[in-house]
C-alpha cells in the first residue's frame, strides 16, 4: 500500500539514492568528456545520465523490487500500453542541454506515479546539492491571499512563441509581472521554494521531465493543471509520454485569482 508510511519509511534511502546519482553526474561535469551523442529523437545524451540512471535503477530495485520503473534513458512506447497502477517515474538527468553548456541548471528526479497520480517526488540539483521533496500527503502550507506582481518562471533555454504571445497577453491584462529564468524542473521547484508564483509551459515537455517536481509543489499546495480543461496534470497516458500544455501555480490562492484572466489566452492555444 503507498501511504505516508510508505513514503516515511523510504525517504532516506530516496534521498541516498539522489546523492549518490548527483556525484556521478558532477564527477562527469567536472572533467572534459561528456561522451555526448544524439538520441534518435534529437536529444542529447551523456555519459552522466546513463551513470546516473544506473544508481537510480539499482537503488529503486533495492527499496521496492515489487514496483516496476520507467526512465527516460530505458523506455520504450509499448510500455505505455501495459503500465502498472503503480510505478516510478524517472529522469536521471533532466537538463541536459545546461549540463553539456554548463550553466548548473539541471537535476536529478524520481517520481512515484500511483493511480495516474505523481504522489511523491524528489528532486536533487547536483551542483548545489539542494534536495527537494514532497509527497501528497504533506499539504499543510498556509496561503496568502494576492500579489503585487506575479513572478513568471520561465525556461533558460529559449522561449517559443507561444511564451512570447503570453507575455503579451499579460501585457494587454495591465498584470505587473516579472520573468524568473531557470532551467530544467528548477523551474517547479522555485515554485514550492515561493522564489515565483507562476510556471505556463506551451511547448513540449514529457512526463519524467515534470512528475517529481510535481509531487514537490503539490507538498506545498501548488498545482499544475492543464489549459485544455484547468484540472490537475495527471500521468499513465497510453497514447503519448508527452504532457499537454500546462500552467503551475505556487498555490491555490495564486490559481483562483489568476486562472479566469489567463482563460482567453488558453483558449486560442486549444
């Protein structure tokens, strides 16, 4: 049964696990060779993230040898089709493209998927050695009421269109507002860390890429909920690996006041 003791009763072991996985990926970080290729999806791939995955996979053997594990560096589309109620949800390294141009921006992250739900996550930035970590069953943060000015995380990378469109919406709304740039899941975690109030993400994104930090923010009564419907992210789909659109928001408060504005600009991306 996943329950809170379940989640008490591993978290050592989790956070271990994320350690020991953050070293291998700062020992390659470190030195001149990162064995970078391309995947036949075009992205990148290293040594460090094919190190780390091999800690993350033995270690979640070692905790739960009943609960199956899909990461990014090992799947395969069938497995969509034959998911577990219950599963983890890995990405060794999500980041990559920052670890390869050495911006420090990329993490470590296990998500445990539960009836499509992320129900906990962890979360560790190896060059800080920051660890995160939440579960479902830890929302107990009081929440404030309105902002002066919303704090927009946005990715390091690079900014679509469609981002370029939504600050203009916000634009044309009289929001104050200002952009927080951050990469990989860092993005989540400066939410539940109250460092922003609101993460929108209209481009591409997988599962593994979002699901720990996910878990993380919900600890801290934030959300991610897709544009299409304004209900909660959820996981297991059969069809794709890829998210739909979606907006985080640091807590409900922030949601309530902010979701009926930015409805209009949701709409024409649907």
């Amino acid at each position: 049964m996943i329950d809170k003791a379940f989640i008490d009763s591993h978290i050592d072991k989790l956070t271990d696990c994320v350690n020991k996985a953050s070293k291998e990926i700062i020992n390659v970080y470190e030195g001149d060779d990162f064995g970078h290729i391309e995947k036949s999806d075009g992205s990148p791939l290293t040594i460090a993230d094919k190190n780390a995955n091999q800690v993350i996979l033995d270690d979640l053997k070692s905790i739960s040898s009943d609960i199956s594990i899909i990461s990014e560096e090992t799947f395969e589309n069938n497995q969509l089709k034959n998911l577990d109620k219950t599963y983890w949800l890995v990405d060794p390294l999500d980041g990559t493209k920052e670890f390869i141009n050495k911006t420090d921006e990329f993490t470590v992250n296990i998500a445990l998927i539960d009836n499509k739900q992320a129900i906990f996550g962890i979360v560790a930035a190896p060059v800080t050695g920051k660890v995160w970590y939440g579960s479902v069953f830890d929302k107990n943060i009081t929440e404030e009421g309105s902002v002066d000015k919303i704090r927009i995380v946005m990715s390091k990378s690079h900014k679509s269109e469609n981002d370029k469109a939504f600050l203009e919406f916000i634009d044309s709304k009289n929001i104050n507002y200002e952009i927080i740039e951050k990469g990989s899941s860092l993005k989540l975690c400066s939410l539940a860390d109250n460092e922003a109030d609101i993460y929108p993400r209209f481009g591409p994104t997988s599962e593994w890429d979002i699901a720990a930090a996910h878990a993380v923010l919900s600890s801290f009564n934030g959300s991610v909920v897709k544009i299409t419907d304004n209900e909660e992210l959820d996981y297991s789909k059969e069809t794709s690996i890829l998210n739909p659109y979606f907006i985080a928001f640091r807590n409900n408060a922030i949601k309530t006041e902010l979701l009926p504005i930015l409805g209009d600009f949701f709409k024409k991306l649907v």
